[in-house]
C-alpha cells in the first residue's frame, strides 16, 4: 500500500513538470509570434514610409500647390528671450502742436539783427530772445521828445496869458470869454503834454 501511494504521487508529480513544461513552451512561442508580427508591420511601415515620401517628391516636381502646402509650417519654435516691443499704426488726421508762441514787434515789423535764443530752449517772461533793428524806434522817441519840449513852451506861454487875462479880469479890463479861452488852452496843452508823455514811455517799453 505504501509503495503504490509513492507511485501515485511521483506519476503526479510528472504529470505536473510536464503540464509546466508545456505551458512555458506555448508562452515562448507566443511571444516568437507576436515579435514576428511586430517585426514585419515594422518592415512593412519603412517599406510605406519610403514610398510616401517617394510620391510627394514626384508631386512636388508636377504640382505647385503640393510644394508650397508641403513647405508650408503649421508649428514652429521660437526661443524665448527679451526684446523691444514696438508697434506702429498709420493715422490720418490734424496735430495741433502745444506751448507754441507766435512773436511780433509791438510798434510793427522790423528786421532782426540778433537771436538769443536756439530752438526748443526754455524761456521764461521778461527774456531777451532777440534784438530787431530800432532805428526808427529811436527816430520816433527823439520826434516826441522835441513834441514834448514844444508842448512845454506852448504851456508855459498859455499859463502866462492866462494869468494875465485873470489879473486884467479882477480889475474890470477885458472879458469873460478871453479868460475862459485862456484857460482852456491851458488845459488842452495839459492835456496834450501829458498823452505826448506816454507816448514816449510807450516807445520806450
């Protein structure tokens, strides 16, 4: 009974190896297959590859439109780095330009004989920037002062007709209207001195 019991049990024992066997048998020609397919679809795509690009070499020769598609880059790699950005725009319309000051002489046009001044330097009230010829100005002030002078002596001769016709008046000699007109060519050659006065300082500024 004992000895049987050892032959069942080596019989299993081999069947066991053997299943065993067979199962690592049927696996390594499995994967045998599998790399034999993978190889040929391998073979197969470098085989299609080769004519693909044969073909579109042929129809870039024969047709424009597929050498500029195949020319043409739907992606592209720019490094990165740091630049300027600028940007431009074209516009049509009227500039009105700032802080700009048209000058002219007070008295009228004269000719410029120096500039003190360069473009685009600050200024400020009260600077020289230029010097026009004054010829006439000074001709104009001289004129005026002898104006003055004239008005003066008109004055001082009126004050004394005056005065006069005011003493005659207080002892009963003449008349009313002498003395008014004495008096009012005083005050019109009054008058008039002191508008020639301005005038000078006027000229003058």
């Amino acid at each position: 009974m004992k000895k049987m019991t050892q032959i069942s049990i080596a019989l299993f024992a081999t069947v066991l190896i053997a299943s065993c066997g067979g199962s690592k048998k049927d696996n390594a020609a499995d994967i045998n297959d599998k790399k034999a397919a993978l190889e040929k679809l391998k073979s197969a795509k470098a085989k299609n590859e080769t004519e693909i690009a044969k073909l579109q070499a042929e129809l870039e020769k024969i047709d424009s439109a597929t050498a500029n598609a195949a020319k043409i880059k739907l992606v592209s790699v720019t490094p990165v780095s740091t630049q300027d950005f600028k940007h431009y725009i074209d516009l049509m319309g009227k500039v009105d330009a700032e802080n700009i000051s048209y000058i002219s002489p007070r008295m009228g046009p004269a000719q410029v004989k120096a500039v003190y001044v360069s473009q685009g330097q600050f200024v400020k009230k009260g600077q020289l920037l230029l010097k026009l010829d004054d010829a006439i100005m000074r001709q104009s002030v001289t004129a005026a002062k002898q104006q003055l002078e004239g008005i003066k002596t008109q004055l001082g001769y009126a004050k004394n007709i005056y005065q006069r016709q005011q003493n005659l008046w207080k002892e009963g000699i003449g008349t009313e209207v002498q003395l008014i007109t004495a008096k009012t060519n005083v005050t019109s050659l009054e008058n008039q001195l002191s508008a020639a006065g301005e005038n000078i300082k006027t000229i003058q500024v």
